[in-house]
C-alpha cells in the first residue's frame, strides 16, 4: 500500500499536481487517473523513479535474495536486494555444477542456464545429497515452451558418506560445501530467493532497459484494460508464444479478440513487481516479470501471482510465454 501510496504522490509531481487539481474539478476522478495511467506507460517516469536504485541484477519491489552461479568461474554467490540496493552476503569459489551448456533434455547431465525461484530447505532423504538441498522451479513455463525436459534440479551439499562429487555426478545440480549450508540456509530463509545460473559472460541490465520495461508493462495492462486488441496482441512474440506452455499465439489470439470484442469494463492492478534479466545461451535480451494481478470484470475475478518472460527488442517488449 505504502508503495502505491509513493508512486502516486511521484507521478502527481511528475505530471504537476495543479494540472490535475484542474482536471479533477472539471473532469472527476476518472479522468485523473487516466492520465496517471499514461504516465506509467512512458520510459522517462520510471528513469526518475528508479534513478537512485542499484537495478544491475534487476527490479524488486520486496527484499529478495539472488543465488547467482556462474558455470564457467565455478563461484556461487548470494546478493541481498533491499529498496535498490545491493549487498554480497556469500561466496564459494569451486562450486560443481553440471556439464557445460544449456539444459536441453532430460539426462544430459547440464546444470540449466536461466532464472528460478529457490524453494526452502528440505531434507531429500538421501545422504548423496548432503545435509539438506533446495529445490529451482526447472523447468519454467519458458523452459517448456522452448521445449526443455528434465526436473530436479537443486542446490545441495556433498555426499555424507565423503564420497567424491564431480562435474557428471552432480546430474545438472549445483554443490556447496556441507560446512557452508548452514550459513547458506541462513542468508535465504526469511525472504524470497531465486537462483540465476548463467555460463560464462555475467548477465546484468541497466536503469535504461528496466526503465523501458516498466513502461511497456503498464502500456500492455492498459491496452488490456481498454479493450484495444491490436496494441495489446503488439505486445506478444507471434513465433515463440505459447500461454501456459498450451495455447500458440494464433489461437491465443482468437481467443482475446472474442473477449475484447464485448467491451467489457475491466478493473486491473497489478503491485509487487519484480524484473530480473534472464541469462541465455545465446545472451539475448530476454528478462522474466513477476507482480501480483488484482483483475476485475462483472464475470470474471482473478487475484494471483503472474509471470512473464519477454524478450526486449527496439525497445518494445516481446512475450514468449506467460503464466
């Protein structure tokens, strides 16, 4: 509440708050928001909103913990997000992770390159694993619409009984020391982690292409908000889409034209935001959105947590899928 609270009193200024005491008089409430909403949308808003924070390894509007590994260096370290900035909380140096490359199927020994949510500490049961193991959410629905196979891809310790790990017996998991984890579990236990794993070149964004993603994530809720199906299907990747790892974009796209078709009001917020650039094989643009979605119509009611992944192209954001 207190950050909606924030970005309104920010936007009122940005947009000059005697111009829309005028409006409201003369207008009312609605047409104040409207233009509120169209500020969202623009690029230079959210550069003076976000020009303070350290936005390197993303957008996060809660306290977040990151695990980033990088295959290549063999170091494995936490970073604690906290209202724009940054602070490293851990390293290991000669993690062992999988087989170089990018995960493609089930069996191929690789540790996945991309963006997870990290699951608490679990106990799996098996002294293989060390004294206890974290779970990543490969594969994602971006992972299955690229076609990606294979699960079970965790953080865990080493074998209890001091048998030797090595690059092929980790099957695609990554592994710390046994005398680290209990500093590890410490660093994530109270807040939302993620695990970003990536090859070998570091995979960070700026103020500029964050900025440009904001403002595309209002424009697309807008557009969505409005019924206005043309710039709402601009958003989306025809080639690459799929909703929910299910529906291609031509039939995804029928599907919106029928609903959009009726005009029916529509009520959307969405808070919680978080923005992370996704490492890739190829280092492309692409970045996973996260945000809570309050959506409201007189048939239907959904409130949620929503993610996208999108690849950001001429500074226009493209949706490969969404969940």
């Amino acid at each position: 509440m207190f950050k909606i609270i924030f970005v309104l009193c920010g936007l009122a200024i940005f947009v000059n708050a005697d111009n829309l005491v005028k409006i409201y008089l003369n207008d009312g409430i609605n047409a104040v928001e409207k233009i509120l909403e169209q500020e969202l949308g623009k690029k230079d808003f959210w550069l003076n909103e976000i020009r303070d924070k350290n936005v390197s390894l993303g957008y996060y509007e809660e306290e977040v913990a990151i695990v980033l590994t990088n295959k290549s260096d063999k170091v494995i370290r936490i970073y604690h997000y906290n209202d724009g900035k940054i602070e490293k909380k851990f390293i290991q140096k000669d993690v062992l992770t999988g087989l170089a490359g990018d995960k493609e199927i089930e069996g191929d020994l690789k540790t996945p390159i991309g963006f997870y949510e990290l699951g608490k500490k679990f106990y799996p049961g098996d002294p293989y694993y060390g004294p206890f193991a974290f779970a990543t959410t490969y594969p994602n629905v971006l992972d299955k619409t690229l076609g990606k196979t294979g699960g079970g891809i965790w953080i865990h310790g080493y074998p209890l009984d001091g048998t030797r790990l090595d690059t092929y017996k980790t099957r695609g998991c990554i592994a710390v020391h046994n005398n680290l984890l209990d500093e590890f579990n410490k660093l994530v236990a109270d807040r939302k982690t993620y695990a970003m794993t990536e090859e070998k070149n570091k995979t960070i964004t700026n103020a500029d292409e964050i900025a440009i993603l904001l403002a595309n994530l209002y424009a697309w809720k807008d557009s969505w908000q409005k019924n206005d199906i043309e710039k709402y299907l601009s958003f989306y990747d025809q080639k690459v889409f799929k909703h929910r790892n299910k529906i291609k974009y031509d039939q995804f796209a029928k599907t919106k034209e029928r609903i959009f078709a009726k005009k029916e009001e529509k009520n959307i917020k969405f808070s919680n935001i978080s923005i992370s650039p996704y490492p890739n094989i190829d280092n492309e643009k692409i970045f996973r959105i996260g945000f809570y979605e309050d959506y409201y119509t007189p048939n239907y009611k959904f409130k949620g947590e929503k993610v996208l992944y999108v690849k950001l192209q001429n500074d226009k954001m493209q949706i490969l899928a969404e969940q």
